[in-house]
C-alpha cells in the first residue's frame, strides 16, 4: 500500500530540483518513458485487448504510436519552447525588457479514463515531464490489465520520488484529491470533472479538464456522401463508439438522409464484415468497457425506439459479450435520451434539416461540444457553421484527426473541458508563464508617478492620459 502524503512530500523535494532542470534533463525523463513504452509495449497492447477486446491494431495506433509521436515532438521542440519568450516594450516602460519564462507548475496529478487508457494516461506524462514537473498518475479501474500494465512500466521508467502510478478507483481518486497538487489534469466525463474542479479549489490548484459531450456532424447537400460516409463511420466506430470526439449525432440535409445511410450501411459492412462472417465475429471491432456501459446505451436505443425513432442499421446485441452492433437510427427527436446525453457507443442517430439555420439550432441548443465536423463543399455554409457555433476542434470534411496535429491545440470549451493539450499546449499546461521584467539599475521610467504627489504628478497623469491611455 502507498503511503501518498509520504510520497507526496518527496515529490514536493524532487520538484524544487526540477524547478532548475535543464531541457536536456528532461528530454533524459522523456526518453526513459519511451524506452519503457517500448519494451512493455506487448503487454501493453495485450492488457487493452484483455480489457475490452480492442483490436490490436487500433491500439497501436492510438495509444502506443499517439504517445510515441507526442513524445518526440515533445523531445523535438522542448528546447524551444523552455526558452523565455522576449514580448514588447510599451513607451511608459520604457528603458526596461520583457519576457515570459516558463517554470514547472511543480507537482502534478493526472487522472485517467478508461477508453484510451495508455494515451491519456501517458500523452499527458509526457507533457508533464516536459514542463519539469513531477507526477501522480492514476489510470482508471474500468480497464484494470491496463492500468497494471501501465503502472509496471512507470515504474520502471522513474523512482516515486519523481513520478508514481497510484491505482485505484474514485475513491483513489478521491484521496489523491485532498493532496495540495500544482496542477490537476484530467481526463474523464463532465459529472466527475466538476467534482475534480471542486477538489482543486480547496488548494487553489489550476486545473486541465478533458471532458467529452455530443460532438455533431454536418453533412450538408453539397457533401461528398461516400466520401464523408466512410470518414464518419471510421471516426464513429474506432473503439466501439468509446472515442471522447467520435461523431455523436448527424444532422443531414434532408435531400441525403437516405443516400448517406445507405452509403454509411456499405460502409460498415466493408469494414467489418468483408468475409461475410458477421461483426460479432470481425477481429476489427472492439467490446463495450462493461456491464454498466453496454445496459445504458442499450437502454439509449430503447428509449429512443419507445420515443419513436427507427433503426435503419444494425440494432444487435449480444449482453455476454458486450457487443452492440453498428446502429443508425432515423426520425430522432430532441426529446429523446440518446439525443440528450453523450452516447459513447456505436449508435449513430441522424436527423434531417431543410435549412442549415435549422442544423446551426439544435447545436447551439445543447452544451458547446469538444469536436464538430462539417462534410461541404460550401465555402459559405463551412464559414456560417464555424462562425455561428462552438466548439473544441472542428475537421472540415473530415473526423477525428485534428487531435493528431500537434501543432493545434486540443481541449474543449465549457461542458466539454477547461484548458488545452498537444504540443506546445500541453506543456503550457503543466507550466506557469511567469512574468519578468528586467529593469536597468538606477533607473525607472515611473519615477516622475513616486510620492509625495503634486501638481507635477497630476500633469504627468494627464500627459499618460492623453498619449497612452
Ligand atoms: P469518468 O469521469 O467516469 O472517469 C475518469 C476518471 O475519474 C477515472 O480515473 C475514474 O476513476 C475517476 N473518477 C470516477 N469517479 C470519480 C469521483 N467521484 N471522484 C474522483 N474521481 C473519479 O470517465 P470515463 O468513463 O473513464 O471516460 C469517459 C468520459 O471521458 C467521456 O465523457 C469522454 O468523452 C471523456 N473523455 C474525454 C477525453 C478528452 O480528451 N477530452 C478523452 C477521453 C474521454
């Protein structure tokens, strides 16, 4: 059993050290993780297909290759972004310098969700390292080979001192919580991230919070329908449906509703029924994480067929195995639940819209989403979308991938997170822009501001009023 407060402390000592670390110590820290990625990166994979039978393939792109690339980009452009960054000069100032300098937040706690359990328990690791912090990371319980796995190769990369993987489940979490952390990054669902944001406020820690949400897509009557077909179905049926930016809901000019179901049903069948032998069988499909996760999409569906909704693909389940089977489902209605809450699973309700105010709308009319895809060739309904709505990230014709450009940020707004990662922005995270400002010795352009005040002083407000203010 750990002792956290314990740990805790050393953790308080090591980062005071790292506070001084150079880039090359902490691409030193980095290039430990990869290498102990690299030589677990069997068990790794194994543990996520043991969890939730997640295709191998899929799991070494997404997590192993994700983190990978994170951390070489990392080790790429560290030196860079440590070094203070000079800002200008306004005229009062004059005679001074300017510059940001970015310093390690100090000791950070990183909590984890289940659905890509390596990559935002690692990618966020690297981010940490980076920045010269120290770390707690906790995977979460729903995926257990996982974060064993992921716990034995943190420890073998780094002492306690400076990083430990603390398993558990939210009362782990919980206790972790009431530790006076640096900085908070989180991973995880709206519900428990305003928790993390209450825990945080007790110490005044800053917080990251990676949420999900209802990401829309919008495929208007001058979309490509294969095109967009096959890039929606990809993006909504990796990991089962289980993917924080996976296309939540279509909302389809009315002109295609039929057309891109139609294409959208070929296209699953090309994926993961190519020999014929059905999807429960297809080696390219992942499972539901668990029981809980498999009854409320279910009920999801259920809900929305007593409400009226049809299935115009799929609709099979299997409870033993946790296996839902593709399903789209048509005459959706906002009332419904599946139209109400992030549905996190492979069901895809798509509504029909006669005109894009109307699509624009039933966005706006729900929390702002993490991602929002557009499918159009239409420079003014592409403007109008991004303009008129919110979001964390949108792909234009596309889905998914913006997350894998690691010169954008990454994150959400409101309901779907607080804060950004990627690149540079995750280790912006995880560090304190601190402001310097280097004055010459003997000197100040403020003098003339010094008490006592007289009239010189009220002149001189009055000249700063009328040429900077
Ligand atoms: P979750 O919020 O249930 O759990 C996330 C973590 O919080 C786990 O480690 C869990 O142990 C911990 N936790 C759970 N209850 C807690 C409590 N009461 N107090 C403290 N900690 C607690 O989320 P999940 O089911 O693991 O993941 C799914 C959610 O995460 C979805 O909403 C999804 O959209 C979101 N997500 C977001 C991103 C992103 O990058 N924005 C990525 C993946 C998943």
């Amino acid at each position: 059993m750990l002792n956290l407060n314990s740990i805790f402390a050393q953790q308080q000592q090591t980062a005071l050290e790292f506070r001084k670390s150079t880039a090359k110590e902490r691409i030193e820290r980095i290039k430990r993780l990869v290498a102990a990625i690299e030589k677990n990166e069997a068990d790794l994979v194994n543990a996520v297909y043991t969890d939730f039978r997640k295709p191998p393939q899929e799991t070494t792109a997404t997590e192993i290759l994700s983190s990978l690339m994170d951390a070489r980009h990392a080790i790429a452009h560290l030196p860079n972004w440590m070094k203070p960054r000079k800002v200008g000069t306004p005229a009062p100032l004059i005679g001074s310098r300017s510059y940001i300098h970015y310093e390690p937040k100090g000791v950070a706690l990183i909590i984890a969700p289940w659905n890509y359990p390596i990559y935002l328990t690692l990618g966020p690791l690297i981010y940490a390292l980076a920045a010269g912090c120290t770390a707690f990371v906790k995977p979460s319980e729903l995926t257990p080979h996982t974060a064993a796995a992921i716990s034995g190769t943190i420890a073998e990369a780094f002492p306690p001192q400076e990083v430990v993987c603390v398993e558990g489940g939210p009362e782990t979490a919980q206790a972790l919580l009431e530790l006076p952390f640096n900085h908070i990054f989180f991973t995880g669902s709206p519900a428990v991230g305003k928790i993390v944001m209450q825990a945080a406020a007790k110490h005044l820690a800053s917080v990251t919070l990676e949420l999900g949400g209802k990401s829309p897509v919008v495929v208007d009557e001058t979309a490509d329908l294969q095109d967009a077909a096959q890039k929606i179905i990809w993006g909504k049926l990796i990991n089962c449906g289980q993917t924080c930016i996976a296309p939540d809901y279509v909302l389809v000019h009315r002109q295609h509703q039929e057309a891109l179901i139609s294409q959208m049903k070929n296209v699953i069948e090309q994926f993961y029924n190519s020999d014929g032998k059905g999807i429960a069988n297809s080696t390219c499909y992942a499972r539901i994480v668990n029981a809980r996760h498999f009854h409320r999409i279910d009920q999801l569906i259920t809900d929305a067929l007593d409400k009226g909704a049809q299935i115009a693909v799929g609709g099979n389940t299997i409870a033993q195995e946790r296996f839902i089977e593709p399903t789209i489902l048509k005459q959706v209605t906002p009332d419904m639940k599946i139209m109400q809450e992030e549905i996190f699973g492979p069901v895809l309700p798509v509504l029909a819209y006669d005109q894009l105010s109307k699509a624009i709308e039933w966005i706006n009319g729900l929390a702002k989403p993490l991602a929002l895809y557009i499918f159009s060739k239409k420079k003014e309904h592409i403007n109008r979308i991004l303009q008129e709505t919110s979001a964390g990230g949108t792909c234009i014709n596309d889905c998914i991938v913006h997350l894998v450009n690691n010169q954008l940020p990454f994150g959400g707004v409101n309901h779907s997170g607080i804060g950004k990662t990627h690149g540079f922005y995750g280790f912006e995270a995880f560090s304190n822009a601190r402001a310097v400002l280097r004055q010459r010795v003997g000197f100040t352009s403020v003098k003339a501001l010094y008490p006592p005040y007289s009239s010189k002083t009220h002149r001189m407000l009055q000249l700063m009023r009328r040429f900077f203010a």
